[in-house]
C-alpha cells in the first residue's frame, strides 16, 4: 500500500503467511520526482532488535518479507 500526506509517502506491506515473501514494489505508480531520501523499517527477525532502520537514496524495486513480517517506507 503506498499513501501520500503533502510531499511525503508512506509504502507498506506485511507478509500473512508462515514462509519468506518476495514482492516487488510498483515505483513507477509513484510520484518521486522530489525525492532524495527516507527511511526503511523493516523486521529484523531478532527478538532482542526486532526493526531495521536504514537511510535509503532510493526506492528498492523488490524486497523479501520473513514470515509474519513486514516494512514501511517513509519518504
């Protein structure tokens, strides 16, 4: 799902099932012509550190999902 508030997107997904997940995020569908970073959270599958945040310059075309989990892009 991506959403738009002013100039700043939301992308997010979460996996249902109990097996990985490789999907592929439909950037052209995307208005990201101002954009020039943001941040990725993604689940960690540590129980000790659950989330990844990284600082991202652009969008990743695909991401893999572990089991029950899921992401969000902030831009």
């Amino acid at each position: 799902m991506a959403r738009k508030n002013g100039n700043r997107w939301f992308i997010a997904s979460i996996n249902g099932t109990d097996s990985d997940l490789d999907i592929t995020i439909p950037v052209d569908r995307i208005d990201l012509a101002s954009f020039n970073k943001g941040k990725l959270y993604t689940d960690s599958g540590d129980t000790e550190t659950p989330w990844t945040v990284s600082t991202i310059s652009s969008v990743p075309q695909k991401l893999s999902l572990l089991p029950r989990g899921g992401f969000v892009i902030v831009l």
